[in-house]
C-alpha cells in the first residue's frame, strides 16, 4: 500500500530555493508501518502539480493557514478518485470546521503519536472523521529522513522542544503546540544529530532556550554535549532574547556549531510590546535591552536575524519605518524579517480583531491566502491598508542587494564567516522576492540589479555599509507615508 504526503504550494511564495525539509512528514513516515511505501510530494519545491495520474491508498497534506486553499484543491483531486485524504497540521487543527469540508479525516494536533492507529483504521476501512493528538508530551521519534532525499533542501530539519511558553497575542503555537516546554533527552538529539550527514542544520523548535531555569540548564547541557561530541554541524535556530542575557548560552551554543539565531523583537517601542504580551524585561526595558543582548550574542559569533511586525495598533505610523531600520542599523542587527500583523486563526489577536469588525478578508476558505504576513488584512486605527503597504515597501529595502552585500562584510569581520554566510542566505531570500515583486524598482541603482541574487559570497560593494543604510532610510523630514513612492507589493 502507499501512503502520500503533500506540501502545498504557497500562492505568493517568499522562499525561493531557500527551504528546509517538512519535519512533520518526517515523523509520519516513521510512524507508518514498514509495509507501506511512503512518498512525499513538495510544491514548495515543484511548484502546483496535477495529481490526477498519482497512485496512493492514502493521502496526508498540512497546510499552515496561507496554505489552506491550496490544500483544499489538492484534496479534492485525490477525494474525486475516491482515495481517502487525511489532513493535520496547524491550520486543520484550529479551524477543524472548515477543513473537515474538505478532508475525509483530520488529524488535531500532534499526530505521530496515534498515526500508526489512523493506519491502521485504513487497512481496516474504517477510518474516523478525527483523531485527537493533542500534545501528548511523548518522546519524539526520529524522523524517517529517507523521505527527504528527492529534494535539495538549504537546511535538514531537527527538532529539540516543542511549546512555546511565550504565548504571544499574534502566534498561533501556543495553540497548537501548547505552553508547556516540552523538552527532548539531550543524549537523542545528539545521537540523531551526529546520524545526519549534511553539515547545516536548522533546529525548527519555537524557542530553543525557553524562559525557566530548568529550560536554562537543560540548553547549556545540550550545547556541551554537541560540543564534546565534534559533530562538525553549522546550525541555525529560534531563540527568545533572553538568549542573551549572560555571555554562557551564546558561547557554549558557538561551541556546539550554532551560527545563525532568529529572535522575534516584534517592535521598537514598549507600548507595542505589552500590547502584544511580549515577555515582562522586554516590556520593561525595551531597545536598551534588546541592544545588549544582541551585541552579547554576536560577540561569541552568532549572527541575530530580528523579526519585526508593523500594523501593532500603538505603533506611531509616521515613525515606525525609520525607527526599525535605525534600530536594525545602530545595533548591527544581521538580518531582518519584516512582517505585517496578521490575526491568524486560534490566536487571540484574531479573536479580538473579529470581535471588532477589524479584519476585511474574511470570503474563507480562498481569502486565507492573503493571510501570508505580508498583506495587510485588517483595518486599523491610524494607517489605511494602501498606506500599511507604501511602509512595509519601504521597509523592505533594507533588502536592496547593495545593503544585503554590505551587511554580509560586516558580519563576517565584526562577528564571524559562519555568521555571515547564514544570515545571507536569510537575507538573500527577501532580496531575491523584492527583486521578483519589482520592489526596488525606484531605487537609485536599480538598472544594474540582477534578476536573482546568486547563492554566492557577494562582491564587496564600493561604498560601506553605513553610507548604504543612509541610503534606504526614509529622509528624516517627512513621514514615513509619504516618502514611499513605488507601488505596494502585489499580491
């Protein structure tokens, strides 16, 4: 018998070539019996596919919620064959109501634990409307890394922790994968990460340190464990800022191959941070404290990506643009993730935002696909949409290539070439989607811009990466909303 497992394509497609492997399929696949024969289908590496002539006894998608759509044609595809589609995921699993339409069994929660059951119930033609995985807390398997090797990924997935402690008002993790701080025996990670034989390596927990000192203790541990066991990986992960709170998390992680780490700082101002329930210090201390642990972590090698959102309601929209990307800039910050607030599914900004009569797309299941953190979807108090968009475009700049081949120089003198070379190809992913979108098309170099930014070291540019930030700052005697020229990004 065989069993399918299905990616959906993105409509609007951010990363390009830059991908890691679906980690979930992976834990499937090693929960499936050993006589199935399992295959996986990625669209975000293929592209839409037609399935009309796919053989499967059984099919598995997810689908985040921009997804959603898209997995719901492929469902249908298969379910007009009268092969049977089992859907999970983070979106099925918040909006089971809706995905139940379009599945013939879901998956709620976490679901390798009860798959082989699902299987089961298969073979014996009697497969349930749902099955509850909930977060059972049980040890993880390895994933079934086999399953990959039809693909080039950037990055081989792992994962050391699942829950997210933060509980954010904008994420949906918390939600899915609960609060508790479910951590891995150090031993299995390091065990299941000396059998992977490619070098780089993103761990895809949602907060790899946590927040208590047992979350603390049980990191360091780990991070001298990978060291004493000379894996000779270079990996990337989610941390929180607390990161950086001491000089021995960043250093023993340095040790253990760590290059590259994402942290959500979400804003540059404390009102925001409450707002959106950011952790009690960076509430209480803001940008001075986001300064001092990002300089703490960079000085031990490892490069910081900062992910901001734009659209908060307390944010100053005449100001917000310039104060992130000064903010970016005086901090040496490596690399930036722009976002849009966005009340996905299961969250309580969604909640909240319905409650309002705030969001405007709301014809589900097709407008879930502008939910894709870049668009706006809300109204808000002191911004239109349009001119959400004329910011974001402007934020958006920092990606320009002259400013990305800037930025990568001076990660690699000032923190190291590890660090240099992770966070490019983070940047280099925004870069490569402005390039596509037209973005920069009123930049003064635009004309000598390529249509793709090589997956390469880039030349040094002529001119320093301080005189380039001058260059795509917005002129400090207007707002924001008025400086941004170019169209906004379609979608």
């Amino acid at each position: 018998m065989k069993l399918v497992l299905v990616n959906p394509r993105n409509r609007v497609s951010l990363y390009g070539d830059y991908l890691w492997e679906p980690l979930a399929f992976g834990y499937l696949a090693a929960a499936t019996p050993p006589h199935w024969e399992v295959e996986l289908i990625d669209e975000q590496c293929e592209g839409a596919l037609d399935y009309g002539a796919v053989r499967a006894d059984l099919v598995g998608l997810t689908a985040f919620t921009t997804q959603a759509p898209r997995a719901y044609q492929i469902a249908a595809q298969f379910r007009a064959r009268g092969i049977p589609v089992v859907m999970g995921g983070i979106h099925a699993s918040l909006v089971p109501h809706e995905a139940e339409r379009y599945a013939d069994a879901l998956v709620i929660g976490e679901g390798e634990a009860l798959w082989p059951r699902l299987v089961a119930d298969v073979e014996a033609g009697r497969l349930a409307r749902r099955y509850e995985g909930g977060t059972s807390g049980d040890p993880l398997l390895h994933p079934d890394r086999r399953l990959f090797r039809k693909y080039k990924y950037e990055y081989v997935s792992a994962q050391t922790s699942r829950g997210c402690p933060m509980d954010c008002s904008f994420c949906s993790v918390t939600a899915f994968n609960g609060r508790l701080f479910r951590m891995r025996e150090v031993d299995d990670v390091v065990a299941e990460v000396a059998a992977i034989p490619e070098r780089d390596i993103i761990f895809v927990d949602d907060d790899l340190n946590g927040f208590s000192r047992k979350a603390k203790e049980r990191c360091l541990e780990l991070f001298r464990a990978m060291a004493a066991a000379r894996l000779d990986k270079q990996w990337i992960t989610q941390v929180t800022i607390n990161f950086g709170d001491d000089d021995e998390l960043p250093r023993l992680a340095r040790a253990a191959g760590c290059a590259g780490v994402f942290i959500g700082l979400e804003s540059t101002d404390t009102r925001s941070l409450t707002l959106i329930r950011k952790d009690g210090t960076s509430q209480r201390r803001g940008l001075d404290y986001y300064r001092e642990n990002i300089a703490r972590i960079r000085r031990h090698g490892i490069g910081v990506v900062g992910s901001f959102i734009l659209g908060i309601d307390t944010q100053d929209m005449d100001t917000i643009v310039s104060d992130i990307l000064r903010f970016a800039a005086a901090s040496d910050l490596d690399g930036l993730n722009p976002t849009i607030l966005t009340p996905l599914p299961g969250t309580r900004d969604y909640t909240r935002f319905d409650a309002e009569g705030r969001i405007l797309f709301k014809n589900y299941p097709e407008d879930w696909e502008k939910y894709t953190l870049a668009f706006p979807v809300t109204r808000m108090p002191h911004v239109t949409g349009a001119g959400l968009m004329r910011r974001y475009l402007q934020l958006l700049q920092y990606f320009r290539p002259e400013h990305v081949a800037a930025r990568y120089w001076r990660t690699c003198e000032t923190v190291s070439p590890e660090a240099a070379w992770h966070t490019f190809l983070w940047n280099r992913v925004w870069t490569n989607y402005c390039l596509r979108q037209g973005a920069f098309r009123h930049a003064p170099l635009a004309d000598t811009y390529p249509a793709t930014l090589p997956r390469e070291a880039p030349p040094r540019p002529a001119l320093d990466l301080d005189s380039i930030t001058e260059s795509v700052l917005p002129s400090a005697s207007e707002p924001d909303a008025r400086r941004a020229q170019a169209q906004p990004v379609s979608h």
